[in-house]
C-alpha cells in the first residue's frame, strides 16, 4: 500500500492519523488566528525557530507554511526528474508531510525546571585553537564560534569547557594499536620515518600524519564526551560540541578527515545511563563509523541521510544496507542523489524520524549537523540551505529526550558557521538578526553579510518516484522490525 496515498488507511499517515469523517482545512487567516492565541495563553515553546524561519511560535515542527502547506490530500505528480516549480513544490510537500498538530507544549512542561535549563555549549580556547589547526578546516572552528558570539547567544547557554579522552575512553572502541600509533606521532619528530606505516591506518591523503594529531583527537572526542556526561548529570537537555562529528573513523584506521570516532565514543557514553540511544546523521557523507560500530546492535539505532551515487565517497550507505545479525532493521540509510533540496529533505526525513521513534523508542538522541550538503559547499552536491537542518533539528527537540548536538562536514567555513549559528539559537530560544553582526570574521560574509544562505540552481536529481520508493522501503523495514520486536516480547508470555 502506497503510503502517500492519502485514501488509504490510517496507519500510512505516519505524522498524524487519518480519519475517514471530513476535516476542516484552515484557511492562511484563521491559521494565523489560531497561533496567535495560542501564543496570548502563553504556551511558548522553549526551542522556537529563528525570525527568519518564520516558524510558530506555539509549536515545534519541520511543516512551517511556506515549506509544507496543511494538508489537502493529492496524489504525487509523476514529473521528470529535476527541480519543481512553485505549485509542483507545494503539491509535493502537501502529500509528503502532513502538518503536524498538537505538540503544543503543555503548563506542565513549562513548569518543569529541568526543561528550562540553558544548552550546555561546549568550549575552550584551546579546542578551537586545535580544530582550526586541522587540514581542510582550517580557522573554521574560530569562524563558528565568533559568530555565535557576536550574537550574543554565549548568554543562553552553560558554558562548559571540555576534557581530553583517556586512552582507555578511545579503546572502548578503536583498536589498541591503532591509538598507540597515534600517540606515536606526537613524539616523533621525523614523521617520514613512519610514513610507510601510517598507511595501513589510513593516515594518508585525507587524513594526513602530523604530530599534534593525538592531542587533537583526544580533546575533540572529550569535548563530545564532557556533553554527553552533562546530559547523564541532568545539567541540560540538550548539549552541542560544534568541534565533534567525526562520522567516517573506523575501528582501526583514520577516514575521510576524521582520526578518532567521537560520536561511538559519545554514544557509548550515553549507553551507560540510557538503554536505547537512536543516531542521526545529517552530513552529505555516510556516517559508515558509527553505522559499523552499532550496525549488529539493538540497542543502538542508526538514521544516516546522504548523497549516494557511484565514485562519491565513502560508497556505502544503500538503501538495502539495514544492519546485521540481531541488529537487523536498526539501520536506516536515506540515500539521495545530487540536488537535494529543502523542499524533499524535511519531509522525507521527518516520516522517517517520526517512524523511527514509534518502533524504537530511543532514551536519548544524538545528531550530526554535518554542513557540508549546504549550497555553495566545496563538495558540491545537495542544494540546502540552514532551514532544512534546523526544521530537522527543531522536529526532534519536540522529543523532549536528553540530545547531543554535534558538528561535522561542512568545507565552507562561512555558511558553516551561518548554520551552526542558526541551530544554536533554536536550542538557545533566540531569534536572530539576518544581517550579520560586526565581528574578527565579519568581510568573509560578504558580500551581502547576510546570514541566510540561497540554495541555488543545482538540478534535483531526486525524482518524486524515487523518494517515494525510499520512503516506502524504510517505513515497510521499520514495520517488520516493530513486528518482530512485539513478537520477541511476548515469546516470554506465552511460555509460562
């Protein structure tokens, strides 16, 4: 059964059920009406979207007016692929995600202290001082942080400085030698002595050998890790370490820009207090480190949205990739083709997550905000713009779950920093100013200095019966794993 048919049965309505008596279709006005007196019973949301989001303010969802319209029940238009036009985007946003209703925060939540207590930010002068040092990134973190600052947006969040991973935290994953060789590098002043042997570790081209390396990836896989110990205190909700991300580090060798796996490591840390723990991985690359590391487990569920065609790096991440042994079905790949834009991204993504969530029911969420699908990034691939990441971000914090933000990809350092920005003042409640402030980095804004960013003219090569077939594949995958799991439960039962 077809679920964007929306005649069909009420299941295949992920976001909200569907009901066979009529509804009423709000009208632009009285939609209207209806956030503004929501807003006047002073139900406010403590995650609202930036002003230039122009999200309500009374609820936390990825179906703002202008991206996906209330819905009005039509069939996918079977268009060649390429970029839609207005009217064709609007049909196709109104079959894909249906607007979400009801996640209003009640007076209780409101009431509660815990919800209200700021975002722990993970920072130090040393962290940045490393992270700008490294090759393919260099000065970004300085980019990211000053902005956020300029901002203001330091005054909403727990400061937190960050500490560095001990060997032993870096084994509860990586191979022994594997870290001993980084180590090693630190001390040897001669790196062509270990050139030939830096190799087999992966410490090439995309990751090459220097001496400070170790000290590097033991600091950004703490600063992750302090974050997530932040959230088993109770200090906060929610905790962002923009320096972490690094998705690609296999068990024993360096990949893509990335020496040591943080987010494994974050994620094994969160699993000391929380038995379910669900990964999403917005980053134009697979995150195939920690999909690997957990792809057998039950206990960790793995959601990685990227760009999957032939000779595009890592190469893994296919829609039939789900996971092995018992682990089978708790690993969801949304591979998409170049061209992606917000438009497809949100609401494939969001059924998706919406999905996830009802079968998994994870205890605690971490996300990779990797940038680097944005429009005018170097690897040239998706069409996004910041909006897409923080509706993303914004229909998850609606979760209310212990969430560990983390950073990752993104080449262009200013846009990078312009969306990273934009999602630390949704965590913080802040809405922000499209002109950028006067800052170290302000003359790299230009020329227009502003803060949003236009996705530009890329072909979509995601057809609508593309996305389609993915969707229906992931939310079928995700039923038998819910079915399976209900039967496992009452296996127990139905021998005593």
């Amino acid at each position: 059964m077809d679920v964007f048919d929306l005649s069909s049965q009420e299941e295949f309505s992920p976001l909200k059920p569907l009901t066979k008596r009529a509804r009423r279709i709000l009208t632009p006005a009285e939609d209207n009406e209806v956030s503004t007196n929501s807003v006047t019973r002073g139900e406010k949301e403590p995650y609202p979207a930036p002003a230039e989001d122009k999200v309500s303010t009374d609820s936390v969802t990825t179906d703002v007016k202008e991206l996906s319209p209330t819905l009005t029940g039509g069939t996918l238009n079977s268009q060649s692929v390429g970029p839609c036009n207005a009217s064709q985007q609007r049909e196709d946003l109104n079959e894909l995600c249906p607007r979400i209703r009801d996640t209003t925060v009640s007076s209780k939540a409101q009431s509660d202290p815990d919800k209200q207590k700021k975002p722990v930010y993970i920072y130090s002068p040393e962290l940045i001082q490393r992270c700008d040092a490294m090759p393919k990134i260099i000065n970004r973190a300085s980019k990211v942080h000053t902005l956020i600052e300029a901002y203001g947006l330091l005054n909403s969040m727990q400061v937190v400085p960050p500490r560095s991973a001990t060997t032993e935290e870096m084994l509860g994953f990586h191979a022994e030698d594997y870290v001993q060789f980084l180590s090693l590098l630190g001390r040897q002043t001669d790196e062509e002595k270990l050139e030939e042997e830096s190799e087999q570790y992966g410490l090439t081209y995309d990751c090459p050998i220097n001496r400070h390396v170790y000290t590097y990836a033991a600091l950004t896989s703490g600063a992750s890790l302090r974050a997530a110990e932040c959230l088993m205190e109770g200090r906060s909700q929610v905790a962002v370490n923009w320096c972490g991300g690094w998705h690609h580090a296999k068990r024993d060798m360096a990949s893509g820009f990335c020496y040591i796996n943080d987010i494994v490591l974050a994620i094994l840390k969160l699993r000391e207090k929380y038995d379910r723990v669900l990964y999403v991985d917005l980053d134009v690359h697979h995150g195939d480190g920690v999909e690997e590391a957990f792809c057998a487990s039950t206990r960790v569920m793995t959601i990685s949205v990227h760009k999957y065609s032939p000779g595009f790096f890592p190469g893994s991440g296919g829609l039939d990739s789900i996971g092995v042994g018992k682990g089978r079905g708790y690993t969801v790949n949304i591979p998409l083709l170049e061209g992606a834009r917000d438009e497809e991204f949100v609401p494939l993504v969001c059924r998706v997550l919406h999905k996830a969530r009802e079968v998994f029911s994870p205890q605690a969420l971490v996300c990779q905000c990797g940038a680097d699908g944005l429009s005018g990034d170097p690897m040239d691939s998706f069409s996004l713009t910041p909006t897409a990441y923080s509706r993303c971000l914004q229909f998850m914090l609606q979760w209310r779950l212990p969430t560990l933000v983390l950073g990752g990809g993104g080449y262009n350092s200013p846009n990078t920093a312009r969306c990273w920005t934009r999602l630390t003042a949704i965590l913080c409640g802040r809405k922000l100013s499209s002109e950028v402030p006067d800052h170290k980095f302000f003359m790299s804004y230009g020329p227009d200095f502003e803060l949003n960013i236009s996705p530009g003219n890329r072909k979509n090569m995601n057809s609508k019966e593309a996305l389609r077939r993915i969707h229906n594949t992931i939310i079928e995958n995700l039923d038998k794993l819910k079915s399976s799991s209900s039967q496992q439960q009452e296996k127990p039962q139905s021998t005593n």
